[in-house]
C-alpha cells in the first residue's frame, strides 16, 4: 500500500483465493483499517489547506470541523462492499450445494413411485421439482446481479460464472427426477418397469442419488479427487444403461413395445441425471482449483 499526493494506491492480492480461507476476513479487515488510516492522514493535509485557520469565534477552524459530517474513507466503503460480495459468493455456494441434495431426495421419491407405484411419492417429486425450479431461478437472478453490479474478475468471475451453469444443470436433474415420476403416474395404479428389471432401476437410482450428494460435497469442498471418483460412478451407471438396452433389444423380451419404450427412455432419464450431477462436480473442481480435472487427479495421486 503507498500514498502519493492525494491518492492512495492499494498494492496486495487481488484475488479471492491468494489468502487462505480461514485468514481471509481477517486479512481484509487488517487491510481496510490500515487503507482508512492513510485516508484520514491524506484528508487532514487536504483540508488543512483549504480551512483558514485564522478563523476566530463560533465559526473557528475547530468548532467547524466537530459540525463536520463524520468522514468515511473510500477505500474502507470499497473493503466493505467486497465482503458483501464475497458473502454473496458464498451464499451462492451453499444454495448451489442445496440444489444437488434436493435433486437427489427429487430423484428418490421418483424411483418410490416408479417401482412401488405410490402416487404419493409422485405428489412428493412434482414438489421437488417446483422447489428446485424456484430456487434455481433465484440462483440465477443473483449471478446475473452480481455480474452487472460488481464486475468481478479473476477467481471472481469463474465463481459467478460457474455458479450459474450448476443452477442449470441442478435445475435439470429436477425436471430429470419429474419425468420418472410422470412415467410411474401415466402407468398407475401397474408398475411402469416390470418386475423383473426393477432391480437394475433400484441400482440406477442409488447410484444417481449417491453422485447427486458427493455433488454436493464437492461444490462445497472442491475436492478433485472426489470430482474424478464421481466420473467412475457414472462409468457404473453406463453399463447399467448398456445392459437395459441389451435386455429390450433381446428377442426374447416379453413385455410388449410400451413397456419397451418406458424402459428406454427411464433408462436415460437415470444417465442423464448422472451427467449433470457430474458436470457440476468438475466444474466445482475446477472453481476452485483453476485447473482440468485430469490435471488435478494426477497432481492428487489418483
């Protein structure tokens, strides 16, 4: 930090992620309260030259300076205004990590309704999904707010940035777990799979909802190596999406072209579900790495 003249020039990190986490706030209050006392030397020099001094009587120099409005440096509204938006960042963040675990509990009582046609678990899913929707919107509204009003750059903006296509693939993966429960209602009171497939949608969707919640944990943490392991999980969900392909394309399959046609599209609704549950993760990753997924691997050792 250096004064010249009547301007202070601040020199420090620039970027968000230069302090550690745990020191950050207190490093930018150490840093806005030095910036305030070279202010007020520098408004002291100032004004001492433009207030005459030799004023005597009730409208002396002293008596004009108590009257005066309290003075707030600039840097110190600047200093305060990037702790609000940092604190904007990081209630991002969380509602982003709340988004994966609702889609993951949206997914679950989709899978209810589909292998127990329970209408109520269907009631329950079509909430979800209105809540993941609403809340995925605000996400966005806020990004877009910050991004206008903030102009941030660096680590700032990719937080903004990324934040904005989890809100997308998070709201997806809501309408993903809506559409399975929408199969199981066009088929109630039947089950919309038959029963001898069933297990292998009961392995889909705890594989689903399992990506789902590390997605979660990684978006808060920004943990690599579990960004990659989310990678090998859905390797586990393609093959199961492999394999149900196999089964209604066998001419030995017995549950007629409808039943063939729910299996398939169910099949991708569970695939697709994965894929962005594992988008969010990598990117996650990689906001707060700043590097590929592959390089963070070998770099973690995995």
């Amino acid at each position: 930090m250096a004064s010249t003249g009547n301007a202070v020039r601040v020199t420090g990190p620039q970027e968000r992620n230069d302090v550690p986490h745990a020191s950050r706030e207190a490093h930018l209050r150490i840093l806005v309260t030095s910036i305030d006392t070279q202010h007020r030397s520098v408004k002291a020099n100032v004004t001492g030259r433009r207030q005459p001094l030799h004023l005597r009587g009730p409208n002396t120099y002293e008596s004009l300076m108590t009257r005066a409005p309290i003075y707030t440096a600039p840097a110190l509204i600047v200093g305060k205004m990037r702790d609000g938006f940092h604190r904007q960042l990081d209630l991002l963040t969380a509602d982003i990590a709340m988004l994966c675990h609702s889609a993951g509990i949206a997914m679950s009582h989709a899978t209810e309704a589909l292998l127990c046609a329970q209408i109520s678990a269907v009631e329950e899913a079509v909430g979800d999904h209105q809540r993941i929707s609403a809340k995925a919107a605000e996400v966005e509204t806020i990004a877009y707010r910050l991004l206008a009003l903030e102009s941030p750059v660096a680590s700032d903006l990719r937080a903004v940035v990324t934040s904005l296509q989890h809100a997308g693939d998070a709201d997806r993966m809501g309408a993903l777990a809506l559409h399975v429960a929408e199969a199981a209602r066009r088929r109630h009171p039947q089950r919309a799979v038959p029963q001898d497939i069933s297990i292998v949608f009961a392995d889909m969707a705890a594989i689903a909802v399992q990506i789902g919640s590390a997605a979660r944990d990684i978006v808060l943490s920004g943990d690599p190596v579990r960004a990659n392991q989310l990678r090998r999980d859905d390797d586990r969900i393609d093959s199961l999406h492999r394999n149900l392909f196999g089964k209604v394309m066998d001419p030995q399959w017995r549950h007629g072209i409808a039943a063939a046609i729910d299996v398939t599209l169910l099949s991708r609704y569970y695939e697709r579900f994965a894929d962005h549950a594992v988008d969010i993760g990598v990117r996650a990753a990689f906001q707060c790495t700043g590097r590929p997924l592959s390089r963070c691997a070998v770099a973690a050792g995995c």
